[in-house]
C-alpha cells in the first residue's frame, strides 16, 4: 500500500482495475452483447483505450464536452447518451463532432428531435424510453411515433436506448432488469430493427442479447461503495479508493481528512453510510463535511492512532474522479503511474 503520498488523494489499484475491465469485456462478448462503456465514471483517456483494446464498440458519454474531449484524444464512435438541447453554441459544437467522428445522440420528444434536425442535418439518435426509472425517455409505446417524427425532420434514428437507473437500491436489480427488457421489446417494435442499448452496472449481469444489443455500465471498472452495498461488487473488485489520514479521535469515532470535497456527497437513502473502508469494514462514515469525514466504529472495535492512513471506498465513484485532478496508479502497493482526469468538470 501506498502510504507517502499527501492526503486525501486518489489511488486505483492498477491490476484490480485491468481485472475488471477484462471480466465485463468477456462478458458481454460471451453473451454476444456489444459494450459501450460509459466514460462518465473514469473520464480517463488511459482507461478508455484500454476499454476499446479490449473490445468495446465505442464510448458512452454524458455531456458534449465530454465527447469533444474523447474525439481530441482519437476516439471516433461516440454516443451522447442525453437529450441534448441545441442552443446556437451548442448546435456548432454538435455540428464539428459529427463531421470528425460518429455521433449518436439521444431524443426523447419530437421538438428536439426537430431542433437537432435542423442543427445537424443527418444527425445519427437513439430514441429514449423510460423504462421505470421515471427521468428522461418515452413511454415505450411512444418510441415509434417519435422516430417517425425524427425521421421526417431529417435524422436519422439507429434504434432506442434507455437506463434501468431504478436498479440502484437493495433486491431491486432483478425487477429493473426485467422491466428494461419489456420496454426496450414494446419499443423496439415500432421501429425497423436497430440498436436496442441498455444496462447498467448493478444489472449488467442480468442483461440477455435477447433484447439488449449493446450495454452501457459505467461504475464495473472501479466499484464503490454503493455496488459494495448491492452486492454488485466484492471487496476485491474495489480498485479505485481515496487514501485519507486520521486526524482526530475520540470514543469510538475519529476524522479523517477526506470530506465532501473529494469523496463526494453522494447517500441513497438506503445507503449505511457516506462511504466505507477497506482495512475497517465493519466502519461507517456517518458524517461529511468539506474537509471532515467523521467515521463510527462498532463498540469494542479498535479506533485507528492518530496519522494512520486508511483507504477510503466512496459511495458513488463518479463524483470522486470528476473532483480529482489525477488517478494516482498502483501496482502491488507502488506507485507505477499518474493518469490526469481528462474530462473532468466536462459538464457542459
């Protein structure tokens, strides 16, 4: 373990993360699935590349920044997986990404269907569907009459895409998974056959090719806490967590110096916790502050001695990467590498 770095910093655990980007790779394809991974969770051109040696079909991103940051880095099939609104800035950056790589875009209403039509004519989308998440997206038996509508405002509609987000809670991948597969088939056919792209990293082990074509997880190559929770991921799938030192203890609580402002403030409601630690998983940070995470022990249970540095898993790793500057990259405890977060605060 890395134990001279400046706290509170992030490390990923080199050969834990190669692990995971190889058993999702190999899962999809020995389900006949294509992956596109979403970018949003790493937002790392190293991590990227080595999704797409390792087979991916193309990236998953969430904002145009985003894509302009992967296109400038040489990846050429992106999909926007967002009901983009094109503002006049926002419809010259559409239209310079899609004359320099393959651009998918999603819709879920035929007013941005036609206000994308007239920005990028020609412009590749995805239909959305809600599927049970209840966010963005049709009703799946709308997803025909909206690609009819994008069709005859002059895009060109690839197939229907949606995200089981509501699988993000205890015993509820299994409901979210099965609902996915029910409103990616209504939908589906009402449109000639295409791209039926779905999933999510708590469900990516429940998704079937009978329905899905693609799979978008994006969490799978770091874990966090939330997956731990879940029972997505195990202690060993845990590659990316922040390293912290204990500054203050009293009872059985002490601070560490990891707060909000680099583990995130992310809590589900069903969350036990702020986030969770490797060598303590019996602990709960049980409070955040900006530069506090104040962290309860179980009676009995040995509070860590001022200084000690402890790895901290945060509850939702996206928040963490995109309020880091840079990954911190080991290999059996030793520093091997530094990959900046490119895409970081790529937000618009």
């Amino acid at each position: 373990m890395v134990l001279d770095l400046p706290t509170p910093c992030v490390i990923v655990d080199g050969d834990v993360l190669e692990r995971n980007l190889r058993t999702m790779a190999e899962a999809a394809a020995g389900r006949g699935i294509a992956l596109r991974p979403h970018a949003k969770t790493h937002k790392c051109v190293q991590i990227a590349r080595r999704q797409i040696e390792l087979g991916a079909a193309g990236l998953t991103v969430a904002t145009v920044s985003e894509a302009e940051i992967f296109a400038d880095a040489g990846f050429d099939d992106l999909f926007l997986a967002y009901p983009i609104w094109p503002s006049p800035q926002r419809a010259a950056r559409l239209r310079a990404l899609a004359s320099r790589v393959r651009l998918l875009v999603g819709i879920d209403s035929a007013e941005s269907a036609q206000a994308l039509a007239r920005a990028v004519p020609g412009l590749e989308v995805l239909v959305e569907v809600d599927s049970g998440h209840h966010r963005s997206g049709v009703a799946p038996g709308a997803a025909g009459g909206l690609a009819d509508a994008a069709d005859k405002a002059g895009l060109t509609v690839r197939g229907v895409f949606t995200f089981p987000g509501h699988a993000y809670g205890p015993d509820r991948q299994k409901r979210a998974a099965d609902e996915e597969a029910a409103a990616l088939t209504e939908a589906a056919a009402g449109l000639a056959p295409g791209l039926r792209s779905g999933g999510s990293t708590p469900t990516a082990a429940l998704t079937s090719a009978d329905v899905l074509t693609e799979m978008r997880p994006g969490v799978y190559v770091f874990g966090d806490a939330q997956q731990l929770e879940l029972g997505t991921c195990s202690w060993d799938d845990i590659a990316l967590t922040v390293l912290s030192t204990v500054v203050s203890r009293s009872g059985n609580r002490f601070i560490l110096d990891a707060g909000s402002k680099i583990l995130g403030a992310d809590r589900q409601a069903w969350a036990t916790g702020f986030g969770r630690l490797v060598d303590h998983p019996d602990a709960r940070i049980v409070a955040l502050s900006e530069h506090h995470a104040t962290v309860a022990l179980p009676d009995g249970v040995p509070v860590p001695r001022l200084g000690d540095v402890l790895r901290v898993v945060p509850n939702h790793v996206c928040t963490t990467v995109n309020l880091a500057d840079e990954l911190v990259v080991t290999s059996a405890g030793t520093e091997v590498d530094r990959w900046p977060v490119a895409a970081r605060n790529a937000n618009t």
